[in-house]
C-alpha cells in the first residue's frame, strides 16, 4: 500500500554542490533565480551561504557535507521535509563522505523524493508544471518491512 505526500506549491528545495561543482550550481542558479526565490531553499554549508549572497535571499543552513550535513538533509528527507534535492555530486573525484552521500541519495530514492544531479535533469524538474502547483507525490509504505519477522540468533 501506498500512501500520498502533497508537495506544496512552495516547495522546499535542498540544493547541495561538491567543491568541483559549486560553479556549476551557482552557473545554473543564476539561470532559474526567478524561480528558485519562489520556494523555500536549504543548502549544505558554503553552497548555502553562496546561493544566498548570488540569490540575495534567506537559504536555510545545515553543516557542511563531510561535517553532518547530507546527513542532516537525510533526516529531513525521512521527515518528508524535502520536496526536491538539486545535488551536482563530482563523479570524478573520490569524497572523505562518500558513504553519507550515498545514504543520502538513497534516502532520495526510499522517500520518492525528486532529485537532479545534473543541470539537464534540474532544468527538467524546474520546468514541469508541478513545481508552481500542489503535487501528490505517491510515498511508499513501509509498514510491511518494519513488521517482518526477524529470526532470532
């Protein structure tokens, strides 16, 4: 069974970037700032201080990456928090938290979340009609698993 989440009009985006990668978000950001400064935004770290200075508007802070901060965006991934995550990852260079990160995309994928980690996916989730409208975004029920039968040792 599954259950629904409403994505608000004012959608809450994480926007998160890589050392290597932060021009490129800041490139894309100064593209859809329009956009951007219609929903509500958190970011890691210096990319969250970087969008505010370049958008001139309120960008909600967690720690840096390797200090805690993909994992704190997890948890508010696992809280439905999160409407959409923009994560420009560098696939090219090996990260100290490459395990956070990855536990942070797969929370994106277990929760249903809409996640570009490439220019081309975010203009096409920017794009779509549903990011200036409620969506119903299916979330899926994990009820099951939390109550399988756990052999004991």
């Amino acid at each position: 069974m599954k259950t629904v989440k409403t994505l608000p009009e004012r959608k809450t985006i994480a926007l998160v970037a890589h050392d290597n990668k932060k021009e490129d978000l800041l490139n894309w950001i100064d593209v859809h700032a329009d956009k951007l400064q219609m929903h509500n935004l958190v970011a890691t770290g210096t990319t969250g201080r970087l969008i505010s200075e370049k958008l001139g508007v309120n960008v909600q802070r967690v720690l840096s990456g390797p200090l805690g901060g993909d994992q704190q965006l997890g948890s508010m991934i696992a809280e439905k928090k999160i409407d959409i995550v923009i994560f420009f990852w560098d696939p090219m260079e090996s990260q100290p938290h490459d395990s956070d990160v990855k536990a942070f995309l797969r929370l994106c994928v277990v929760w249903n979340v809409p996640m570009a980690c490439d220019p081309a996916t975010a203009d096409f989730i920017l794009s779509s009609p549903y990011m200036c409208t409620e969506y119903q975004a299916m979330v899926p029920d994990y009820n099951n698993y939390l109550k399988r039968n756990i052999p004991e040792s």
